[in-house]
C-alpha cells in the first residue's frame, strides 16, 4: 500500500520544522529589530518585547503557543483528512474465482459488516509527547533570546546551548507523529492485532476472535477486558489511553460485535 503525501511522516516533519523556522525567524526579526521602529509604536513594541522576555512569562508565552499551534494544525489535518480511523476491504473472489486485491479507502469507518479491518492509533497518547516538544521549544527560545543580554551578562548561557532543547523537541515532535499515524490496535477478519509502544513490529500479538468468550469496557473507557472463559478467570487487559477519547466508545461496539458474531 503506497502513503500518501498526507501520510508521509517525513513530510510531516518538514511541515514541523517550518513552522517552528517560521516562528524562530519572526521572534528574531522582532528582538532585533524594535529598536528600529520609531515613534510611539517603537516604545509599545519595546515594552511588549520587555514583558514578554521577562522570566517565566517566555516560557509561558513559548508553550501556550506551540500548544495553540499543535490544535490549530491537528484540527486542521483531521478536517482535511476526517478522522485517523480507516478500513480496508477484505478480499473477495469475483466471478472467475479469482481474488480481487483489496481495496483503501480513506474514509471513516462504520461498525457496519465483519469483513472490514478497524485501524486505532496512539492519537491519544501522542498529545503528552506534543506538549513535551512544545515546552523543549520554548526551552530553547529561552536560552536563545536571552543570549542577547550575554555583553550585559556574561554569566547567560552561550546561544548554541539551545540546540540541546531543540534536539529533544525534534525528537518528540517525531516520535509524536509515529504515534499519531501508526497502529496500536487492529481488528482483522480473524482478531486483534496488538502492537507494543516498543518494536511494534517484531512484537506484535494477535488474539484470535475464537479465543474470545466475552469482553467488556469499564465505565471511565481506559480498559478492555477480553475473556477467555464464561469464568473470567482468563483474558487478557488492554489500556484504552493510546486511543483518543471519542474513538474508545466505537472500538468497544466493534470488539463486542465481532465477539457475538457480527450481529
């Protein structure tokens, strides 16, 4: 299955790294270049430069801002592309015995027949990796911003320290992206596809529908239960947090339709 340009993750870095240059290049235009703003339009943009680069308050403006941007374009792309949940048709013998390959299809899926395969993400548990990439951000703007007054203070730290941060902020932005596109659970034609947060590849664990006797959703939706035997004496728990909110309450209809047979 080829990726789309949407679902390419590097383009989805280089979108990230060009906000975040965007961003770099107007903050620097700005501490550089008020002084050269005359009139009572000068000494506004100086005191909002003051306010703003005072202790705490950066780091506050910096953070509030990535967060507003991480909104922005996660609203952005799920009104693009609809929601991460998509399904594959499964494959199907035409006229002549043959078997068709399966088809994609980009929109969102209904609990509707059981041949359909339903893709959930880690979408819910990207957002804390999100906020981390904004704080390293405002880290680095920080050190950066402040090494301006180091012929004041030259106790400042150096400007090339804020690569640190924002090598921390680049990796968690990636990693953010990873688990925003890849699977954490599919339901297959034949069971549940369980991927790790680590080496999802290589361990990836498949629970047959067969093996299922029952399963159940507690009330907050942070776990599914999946019984073995009408005992319960045997199953397996798997964490709802990865998923995001409004998705747990479809991904619990499905697995317990699929269980009763699809009805």
């Amino acid at each position: 299955m080829k990726q789309t340009d949407e679902e390419n993750p590097r383009r989805q870095v280089m979108v990230a790294a060009c906000i975040l240059l965007l961003i770099a290049v107007l903050v620097s235009t700005v501490l550089l270049g008020w002084r050269s703003v005359p009139g009572v339009l000068g000494e506004w943009i100086g005191l909002m430069v003051g306010v703003v680069t005072s202790p705490f308050i950066l780091e506050t403006f910096f953070a509030c801002l990535g967060l507003m941007l991480v909104l922005l374009v996660n609203h952005w792309r799920m009104k693009r592309s609809s929601d991460e949940l998509v399904y594959l048709e499964s494959e199907e013998p035409d006229e002549s015995g043959t078997t068709a390959s399966p088809a994609v299809s980009p929109k969102k899926a209904r609990v509707k027949a059981p041949d359909k395969e339903l893709r959930f993400t880690r979408s819910g548990q990207a957002v804390l990796f999100w906020l981390m990439a904004s704080v390293f951000t405002a880290v680095a703007f920080t050190i950066a911003a402040t090494a301006i007054y180091r012929d004041i203070n030259p106790e400042l730290p150096h400007p090339l320290w804020a690569l640190v941060p924002m090598a921390m902020a680049a990796g968690a932005a990636r990693l953010a992206v990873k688990l925003t596109r890849h699977a954490y659970l599919i339901l297959t034609p034949l069971g549940i596809e369980i991927f790790p947060f680590f080496r999802p590849a290589e361990g990836m664990h498949m629970v047959m529908w067969q093996e299922i006797h029952s399963a159940e959703v507690n009330e907050k939706k942070t776990l599914l239960t999946l019984h073995y035997n009408a005992d319960k004496t045997s199953g397996i728990h798997l964490s709802l947090r990865p998923v995001r909110y409004d998705l747990r309450e479809l991904l619990g209809k499905a697995v317990m339709a699929r269980v009763r047979g699809g009805d």
